[in-house]
C-alpha cells in the first residue's frame, strides 16, 4: 500500500470483521481509510471482511481506530503471527 517506502515480507496477518459494510462504497471507503496505516503491505476487502499483511506495526488498535475514521465498527480482530519453517 505504500508505493514509495521499503516493503518488507509481510509477518503479521490480521483478520478484521466490521459492522456496517453492505456497499462498494464501504469497501472503498475502508480501503482508503487504511491506507496511511504504517506497516501495511497488502489488503483484501469484503463486504464486512479485511485481510491485512503487514510487517507487524498494524496493530488491532491502529486498524480499527483507521476503520472508525471511515464510520465503521471492527468487532472481531485477530492476529496470525508468521512462523519461520522448521529446518
């Protein structure tokens, strides 16, 4: 999502569940609220669904604060910690 900073591999997936999102125009408007979130390095948006992989800055409270700014109430966040691979 930020085209002029370093990207790293995403570590951190965070599922996000949000109250209120029936339209294109939700999914656009949390799409554009997350977007000056640090951290985040790709996104997938649904009707009352987002998918964020960042490098671990994007915390739950940081997204759903993004989210409350477009009008949206996140009620569910988790958060899935990359594993490095057993050698």
């Amino acid at each position: 999502m930020h085209p002029n900073g370093p990207q790293k591999s995403p570590s951190v997936t965070t599922r996000l569940a949000i109250a209120g999102m029936t339209s294109m125009h939700s999914v656009h408007a949390v799409y554009t609220a997350l977007t000056p979130v640090e951290g985040i390095v790709r996104v997938h948006i649904g009707f009352g669904t987002a998918t964020v992989q960042h490098d671990g800055r994007a915390t739950c409270v940081a997204l759903t604060e993004a989210i409350a700014v477009a009008g949206y109430e996140v009620t569910q966040c988790t958060e899935e910690r990359g594993r490095l691979p057993v050698l």
